[in-house]
C-alpha cells in the first residue's frame, strides 16, 4: 500500500510489512515466543509474569509482525509500527548509509554502535510501488542540506 497524499503532494508514504514478505520466520517466531511463555510459567506458575514475557516478547519482534509506514515529507523522516514511532529532520541528518533492501539516515556523523538506535532504517517497498530504492534515494538526495557530501567507495554519504 503506497499514496501519496492529495491535500500534501509533497510527501511521500508507503508501507514495508515483513511478515507477508517472510512467512516462512512467523511459526519459528511463535515458537520461540510460546516456548518463553512456557518457561515462566515453569518457573513461576502465575500468569502475570508469563503474560509479561509473551508481552515484551511480541513487542521485541512487533517490527516482523505489524507493517511499518513510512513517510518522508519537506520536514524528514517518519517511521512508524505498533507504539514505536522514529523522526529525524533532515537538518539533523549527518549521515546516509544504503543497506540491503534499505537505508540507513542517522543524526550521528561517525559509524557507531547506536546507530540503529538513533538513526532511522527505511526499507524500500517492491520494485513496482511507490517507496521503491529509486523513488526514495531521489526523494532523500533532493531534501538532504546541500552541506553533504557523497563517498562513492562505500556509497556513505557524510554531512559535516
């Protein structure tokens, strides 16, 4: 599911959901979570604490399962699934890093560990929506400040 809004021509939303694109992972995943479930309440035989676990377990994999939105606009990024919600302005943005099937925006000028903690990974849609790899790589070049600079050995751009 791709629009681009009418009352806004310039943003650009689609939607990535990685469920319908793998589901060979989802039994494999609610084994995994039913297992743990199982095991709290081999250890605690109450229910609380074992709804707890299959609680923050779903919400661990809450990216597999519910379909993440993006929108890109004149203002920067937005990703979104469930509760969880990621913003970066485009004056904020200090590097872009391409990964497979996506890329990476981050506020931080310097490859780190937080990363994916900080920045914001957009994963392209298929070839024939909008939110393809083409659409969007245009979208980010057009917006990003004119302060940064691409490296073409790594494909890493990097604003000062």
């Amino acid at each position: 599911m791709s629009t681009i809004s009418p009352i806004e021509e310039s943003a650009l939303s689609w939607q990535v959901h990685l469920r319908k694109r793998q589901p060979s992972r989802l039994p494999i995943l609610l084994l995994g979570i039913g297992f743990g479930g199982l095991c709290t309440w081999g250890i605690f035989h109450q229910p609380l604490p074992t709804l707890a676990v299959i609680a923050l377990l779903t919400g661990a994999v809450s990216e597999y399962l519910l379909p993440i939105t993006y929108r890109l606009d004149d203002v920067g990024v937005i990703g979104r699934y469930g509760w969880n919600r990621f913003v970066l302005r485009w004056s904020e943005i200090k590097r872009v890093v391409p990964l497979r099937g996506g890329v990476l925006l981050t506020p931080l000028s310097v490859a780190s560990r937080l990363d994916s903690f900080r920045g914001v990974h957009i994963r392209f849609a298929l070839r024939e929506e909008a939110g393809n790899r083409t659409e969007v790589m245009a979208w980010i070049e057009s917006h990003l400040p004119e302060s940064c600079q691409s490296e073409s050995s790594e494909g890493v751009s990097q604003c000062p």
